[in-house]
C-alpha cells in the first residue's frame, strides 16, 4: 500500500526529502523518497533521547523527581523545559517550573545526568536502551542528546510504531510523556513565536491548540512529536492512529511553516478516507 500524500514531498524547496507513515502496530503505511538515507535529526534528536532517559528511569538508575540540573530542578523539569535554563547556554534564566524556556542545555544536563547514574555515556546507553533493541541500525548520536542524531526515515518509523505501541517502556509511562507537564506554563515555540499555554509532555511537544504550529489544522490536540532546525520532523496521532516521518536536507524556514500543515493535512485527509 502506498498514501498519494507522501508523494507532495516532491514539492518541498529542498535538496532532498524522505517521509513516511507508519501504524501502531508497525505496518508502514506508505514512504517516499530515500528512506535509507541518514539525515542529521537536529531537535529530532530530542524524543530519543527522552525515551531512553524513560527508560533509566524504569531500570531505577534516576527518579523523574530527583534533582537534576540547576538547583531546585528536577529531571523532570528538565525534560519538560521548565529547569529555567537558556536555550543553548548553561546558565539559569527563570526559576524551575515557571516558564517553558526550550532549552538544548537542559537536554544537556539530562545526558550528563542519566551517564552518571549508570556509569554509561549517554550514546552508549542510548544505544543500548533504545536504538538496538527496535532495531534502529542506521541512528548514531555523536554529540548533544539535544540535536546531534543522524537517522533514516526507515529507522524513525520504528521509533514511532514504539511510541504508539510501546514495548521498551510501560504503556503507563508513555502515557505520562504524552501528558503535558506544568499546565498553563507559557513560553515560546521556537520558530513560531509565543504560545499560552506551551504545552509540552516529558522530552515531547504536545499540539494542544496551539496555533500557528507545524502540524496540520486538523490534527488532533492529543498529537505529539517534535520538529528540528535541520528541516526534519516527527508527529504521532492518536486520533489518526499513525505517525509520520519527514526529514530534509534544507534547514527550517519559511518553506517548512508554509509546507508542512498542509503536507500533513493531506496525510490525515488520506488516512481518514482509507
């Protein structure tokens, strides 16, 4: 089988596009493009890393509430981008949990923090935790956990049939990632300005009603994913019952804000008339 939608990648002003869809159960709905070619994730980077800290979590190396990064800050905070440390410096800008400020140091913090407490560096465990076991053979980090991942359309779409239906982590603490941490918390959306609330769940962004956004206007408030500056994205919706992959070799701009809600509306419209 094959979505039609897919194909409109062929549209995008980039060098090169791959995407693809992929149900809960692993059934891979549809790809276009070089599905096996590795393309830098940027923040894309930033669910791995979430689920593998999930998954230490689970082992009992660290606690979501322990402290973690800047003082008061727990692991969740820094998960859910409320530590209130700055978007690529490590230095506190707000206290813990009253602002949602992205922050790629905070990710930082969290590898550091989860390679300690498992005498593990954090690509290693990463690797173990999560990329071997669903059998991402094409996914490296070398780097930030916060935007230095190199993966495949092909590997990504494993990931995502994880997160609809996981089998490395209890469904319940999947749950918990996909709810949204510190209610009400605003902040801005990097690339499309300030949002209240800016709902985030543990390492992933929620849609809620967010607007403007990057997913489509009729993708469902319970939609999560994150999107990275290297022109890459991945959304998972429950109400669709799918996930979809896209990565890039042009980085986000204008032409990623004007393509992809109408990319994936496309895929959902799809999706809804199967």
């Amino acid at each position: 089988m094959s979505l039609n939608s897919l194909a409109s990648i062929e549209n995008w002003p980039v060098p090169t596009a791959a995407a693809g869809v992929v149900r809960a159960d692993g059934t891979v709905l549809g790809t276009h493009g070089p599905t096996a070619r590795p393309f830098p994730l940027a923040s894309v980077t930033k669910p791995l890393a979430a689920y593998a800290v999930l998954v230490a979590y689970e082992e009992g190396a660290i606690e979501l509430d322990e402290p973690a990064g800047p003082p008061g800050a727990t692991v969740r905070h820094l998960l859910a981008h409320t530590s209130g440390l700055a978007f690529d410096e490590h230095r506190v800008t707000a206290p813990p949990g009253e602002r949602r400020l992205y922050s790629n140091a905070g990710f930082e913090q969290l590898g550091d923090h989860v390679a300690k407490a498992t005498d593990i560096p954090f690509a290693e465990y990463l690797r173990q935790a999560v990329l071997a076991p669903l059998g991402m053979t094409r996914t490296t980090l070398d780097g930030s956990p916060a935007k230095d991942a190199v993966s495949t359309v092909d590997d990504l779409l494993l990931f995502a049939a994880e997160l609809q239906a996981p089998r490395l982590l209890d469904p319940r603490t999947v749950a918990e990632a996909m709810t949204v941490q510190y209610p009400g918390t605003k902040g801005v959306l990097p690339g499309y300005g300030h949002q209240n609330p800016n709902d985030w769940g543990l390492g992933f962004e929620i849609r809620d009603s967010k607007s403007p956004h990057w997913t489509g206007t009729s993708s469902s408030p319970r939609t999560f994913g994150h999107f990275g500056q290297s022109g890459t994205f991945l959304w998972t919706d429950p109400a669709a019952g799918a996930a979809c992959v896209a990565l890039t070799d042009r980085a986000f701009g204008p032409w990623a804000t004007e393509a992809w809600p109408p990319f994936t509306d496309a895929v959902l419209s799809e999706l809804r008339a199967r």
